[in-house]
C-alpha cells in the first residue's frame, strides 16, 4: 500500500493537462493584432531598465561596459523568447509558461513556473511604480522624497526602503482601474506612450552620440580613484567610493557579468505576450513575430541609450536614480532633460501596464485549473476581463511598492523570471522529440485553420506506430542510431532522462564557475578537472539527444538549432541566476514556501485535472472536444 500511495501522488503532481487548441471560444475578448502584441512588448520592456537602471549598473558594476551587459542580457531573453514564440505557436492559450509547464512536464513544475510569475509581474509592477515616483520626484525638486522621509521614515535597512512611497501605490491604483475597463482600451494607451517612448530615446541616442566624447570610454585608473564624488550639482552621495580600474572595463568581465545579472531585468516583458493567447486574433503567427519583434527593437534601444550615457558622462559621475537628466545637465543642454523626463514618465507608465497587464491573466488561468483559488478565474461579463484577479493583485504590488526598494525588488524579480524561462526551454527540448499522443497533450495547435481529415487519419496511423507490438529494447546502438525516422516512447524516455541529466551538469558548471571562481582563475586542479568532466559530459548528452528522430508536427514557428539552442537559454539562466546574492536567494526560498503551503494544502485537492484521472486515456480522448479547455 505504501509504494501505491507514493505512485499515486506522483500521479498527482505530475498530471499533465490536457488543451483541445480546435475550439475557438474564450471567455476573454479576441480583439488584439500583431501591432498590438509589439506595442505591448516594446512597452512593457523599455521601462525602468533604460531610465533608471542603466545609470546604476554603469556606476557600481560594469562601467562603460554595460553595453556587453546589455548585449549578454539580451542574448538570455533571445533564446528565451524563440523557446516562448514555439510554444506561443503550439498552445495559443491564456497563461503564457505556466500552461507550457502543464502542459509539457506536469502539474508541481507547472505550479512552481507560475508562482514565480506572479512574482515576477507582481515585483515587476512595484519596482516600475517606484521608479516612476522617484523620476517624478525628481522633476518637481524631490519635494515628495524630502517629506515622506523627513514625516514617515522607516528605520529598517535592508528589509524595507527608507521611506513608504505612497505617491507610487496611487498610481498602481489608478492603472489597475483602467485595465479593468477591458483590453482594448489598456491596447489604446499603451501604444500612444509606447511612440512617445520611442521617439525620445531615438533623440537620446543621437544626442548622446552628438555630445559624448570616447574619452569617457578611456578614463585612467589614477583619476578615475582619485577623485572623490563630492558633487552636489550631479547628486552624487558625498564619499570616496572605488570605482575600478578605469578603461572601458574598470571592473573587470565579473563585472560585465554581475551587471549583466542586473541588465536582464531591463529585458523582461516581452512574456506577456505569450499570455494574451485568448485575446488576439490570430495567435499561432502573431505571438512568435510580436515577441522576436519587441526583443529586437528592445535591445537597439537599450544599447544605444547605454553607449549615449557613458560617452556623455564619466560613468562614476552618473546619478544612480536619475541618470539621463543628469547626463544632459552635465553636457549643458539642461533643457533636454525635460523632454527626458516626458519620454521617461510615458515608458514608465506602458513598462507598468505592462508588468500589470500579465499578472492577472497568469492568477486567472491557474485559478480556473484548480491550482489557486476558484474566485480568482471570475471574469466581468461587460468589460470580458479577469477583475478580481486584475483587483487582487493590484493590491498587492501596491503594497510592495509601498513597503520596499527597487534594487531589492529588482533582484528578486530576476531570479523567478529566470526560472521560468530555464522551464521553458527545457520544456521546448522534452517536447520536440515525444511521440504523438492521443489525447492532445502533446500535439495541439497547427498552421491550418481548420483541421484537415487526412491530417486527423495519418494523426491515428502514427499512433498506432508509437506503440509497437514488440517493446522495443534499450542498447546503446539504438540510442545512438535510432531507426525509426518518428519519435517512440523509447526515445522520448531517452530524451527525458537525458535532460534531467543535462539540467544537473548545467547547474555543477554554474555553481563551480561562480562560487569556484578564484580556484577556477589559479588554476586548481580538481576545479579544472571537474570543469572539463562536466563539459565532457554535457556534449556527450547533448549529442544523444541530437541523435533522437524529432517530432513532425506542423507549426508556425519552430525553435532552430535544436537541442543546442534550449540547452544554451538554459546554462545562461542559470549562469545569471547564480550571479545574484545570498539574500535574493533566501527571500525567493521564503516565497516558494508559501506557494508550496497553497499548492499541497488546496491546489492538488481541486485541481481541474483531478477529475480527469480515474477515466482511461480513450475515454479522455473522447471527451475532448467538451471538456478539455477546462
């Protein structure tokens, strides 16, 4: 009875869920374009990273070379977003990686991928608001900074910021209003400041190449350290603080790595357009160019502002929390800083819808699967929109945004984005080599509108051919040399166990070249021999999974370069999640501990696949076309 109980939980937490992408109904409004999806990409991404975090990196971590920051940040959510456009094209559903998680690698990874999103958009949409205050703030003369902190200061550094900023949950507030309005208008306002955005961060770009000087890139180590940052008229803090070794690296590549870490939360946002599946209007083609898009367009922006501030402006000089003003007021074109401040504010404001825009889409699909509470997955029947979810958690990014400061926020927003993009990707590698299955779980979405009856029969025919009359045996001439030219149940074992393999090897190569650094650097033989095993064994791995036939099914949008591409978005996950510190990593193990005291003392009992379980495989299979958008 014991090994039956262990068995039967297994069975519970890794149920996969079971998605019939032929049916066309939604209780969400179908009424977004490719445009939209772009817009709303660009939007939500060209935010605080750009206007306020650049300055910051630049400063205290990589210097001028931030631009290779940004350049590693990108790489990251590049190979993220293909992995997120396959599976945009496969499942056109609401809830973005959480559903890809169900869907692929079953029902505790798919809870753990969308815990961390709720994170990611809930931090994501408190960070941006504090960004905004303060950028306001500093428009007006810091008047709001000077009084909360002189009448409602808070006395616990490292915990809480040292001032509730107020101003910055009114405007949660007010946006979470209009998102409860309906999708089309939320579309509307942020395509306007998404254009407003654009433009001033193109008179950025050509200013800063106009009145910066390469100089600024060349800076001596001897002035760089001799100078004490005493200047009022820059807001720089009065104290000697060193500032490396001068150059265009003054901190060295652990430098451009650790601000890298950083310059990745600059690149998050483009996934929520993976969870608009249910509100576009045709999302097999449009989620795959919306995200490649946005990604494209983001990483132009963010390059060319970063290169702009550094020459402008010696990068120990830049202002931390207001950076481009700063810049302008430095090179004497102080009027600029006004149109600035305009361009900052409307790339706030959609990086905010943005970040908001997500967060209740996720909290409602996993709510209508049963994971989170039912009330959750309510939508209003006159707007079609999730707004107790929408409502709830407005509150509680305004709370968060109440309480504590950006680079904390930012920090631990990292970490749960990174995560679930490693998920994915992995989710994209187990995917692409399984046999067809019958009920759906696997197979989903087509190019076709309209489902074709020789597809359907040829469908049936692999069916049959995956499960042979004779088992096949596993040696290692088949798992090198497979002979079947279509993916079977041994070799999508092979690739499952393959992955967990490479994701364990992935991890030991992390955690030596990041915690073993110093080892690493004199050349300590254990830590280079372990290195080199470890890698030996990555390509070993890799190659199996190579060798295994793939799946033949008809998308939209494939991920290229298989398995290198995915197994490489998950080492640069992981790789930038090791870079962050110790207590990002303790306040991500206490919010894991709260969704898993959700997950096993409500989700598991009420899950929507639960209900599934006791009918055999045929008689899901049969059901599908009523039940299986539940």
């Amino acid at each position: 009875m014991g090994c039956k109980g262990l068995v039967s939980v297994g069975q519970q937490l890794f149920r996969r869920k079971v998605v019939d992408c032929t049916r066309e109904d939604s209780r969400l409004s179908r009424c977004l374009n490719t445009f939209d999806l772009v817009a709303l990409g660009v939007g939500s991404t060209l935010g605080a990273g750009v206007y306020v975090l650049a300055g910051a990196v630049a400063r205290e971590n990589a210097g001028p070379a931030i631009v290779i920051s940004f350049l590693i940040a990108a790489l990251a959510s590049v190979l993220a977003g293909l992995c997120y456009s396959e599976f945009g094209a496969r499942v056109p559903k609401t809830g973005s990686a959480y559903l890809y998680s169900y869907v692929t690698v079953g029902e505790l990874w798919a809870f753990i991928t969308g815990w961390n999103l709720i994170l990611s958009y809930v931090i994501g949409t408190s960070s941006v608001a504090r960004a905004w205050s303060a950028t306001f703030d500093e428009l007006i003369g810091k008047h709001l900074e000077t009084f909360f902190h002189k009448h409602m200061s808070m006395d616990a550094p490292g915990v809480l910021a040292k001032y509730p900023d107020i101003f910055s949950v009114f405007i949660i507030l007010i946006l979470t209003g209009l998102l409860t309005f309906g999708v089309k208008e939320s579309s509307m306002v942020n395509k306007v400041f998404t254009c407003i955005n654009v433009l001033v961060l193109g008179f950025v770009m050509v200013s800063g190449f106009v009145k910066g000087s390469v100089k600024n890139w060349q800076l001596p180590g001897d002035s760089v350290n001799n100078t004490t940052n005493t200047s009022h008229e820059y807001n720089v803090t009065q104290e000697e603080i060193p500032h490396g070794a001068g150059g265009f690296m003054p901190y060295g590549f652990s430098g451009v790595l650790s601000g890298a870490a950083t310059c990745f939360y600059a690149f998050v946002g483009f996934d929520c357009i993976a969870t608009t599946g249910e509100e576009v209007k045709n999302p097999q083609k449009a989620i795959p160019i919306g995200i490649v898009a946005s990604l494209l367009i983001c990483f132009v922006a963010y390059f060319g502002v970063s290169a702009a501030l550094t020459l402008m402006m010696p990068y120990y000089l830049l202002d931390p929390n207001s950076p481009l003003p700063n810049a302008f007021k430095y090179v004497k074109w102080e009027g600029a800083k006004y149109a600035v401040a305009v361009g900052s504010l409307c790339a706030l404001s959609t990086s905010l819808l943005g970040s908001m825009f997500p967060m209740p889409r996720v909290i409602y699909a996993m709510a209508e699967d049963g994971l989170l509470f039912k009330c959750l997955a309510r939508v209003n029947e006159r707007t079609k929109t999730p707004m107790i979810a929408t409502i709830i958690s407005g509150a509680v990014a305004a709370v968060m945004a109440f309480l504590f400061d950006l680079k904390d926020l930012v920090d631990l927003m990292s970490i749960g984005t990174l995560l679930a993009y490693s998920l994915v990707a992995a989710c994209v590698l187990v995917l692409r080599y399984q046999p067809e299955q019958p009920n759906l779980a696997y197979q989903m979405a087509s190019t076709t509108d309209e489902p074709d009856n020789n597809e359907s029969v040829s469908t049936s025919e692999s069916q049959a051919g995956f499960l042979p009359e004779e088992e096949e045996k596993c040696s290692l001439k088949v798992i090198l040399f497979p002979q079947n030219s279509d993916p079977s149940k041994l070799s999508g074992f092979i690739v499952n166990v393959s992955s967990c393999v490479i994701g364990f090897l992935i991890v030991t190569i992390c955690s030596l070249a990041v915690l073993g650094k110093d080892a690493l650097m004199k050349g300590t033989t254990w830590a280079i021999s372990l290195l080199v095993i470890d890698l030996l064994l990555c390509f070993v791995v890799t190659v199996v999974i190579w060798r295994q036939p793939e799946s033949k099914t008809k998308l939209s949008f494939k991920v290229p370069f298989l398995p290198v591409l995915p197994i490489l978005s998950i080492f640069v996950n992981i790789y930038l999640m090791m870079q962050l510190d110790i207590g990002t990593w303790i306040r991500f193990a206490i919010w894991m501990f709260l969704g898993f005291v959700i997950y096993f003392s409500y989700g598991i009992w009420h899950s929507e696949e639960a209900s599934y379980s006791a009918p055999t495989d045929a008689e899901r299979s049969t059901d599908n076309n009523t039940d299986s958008c539940k």
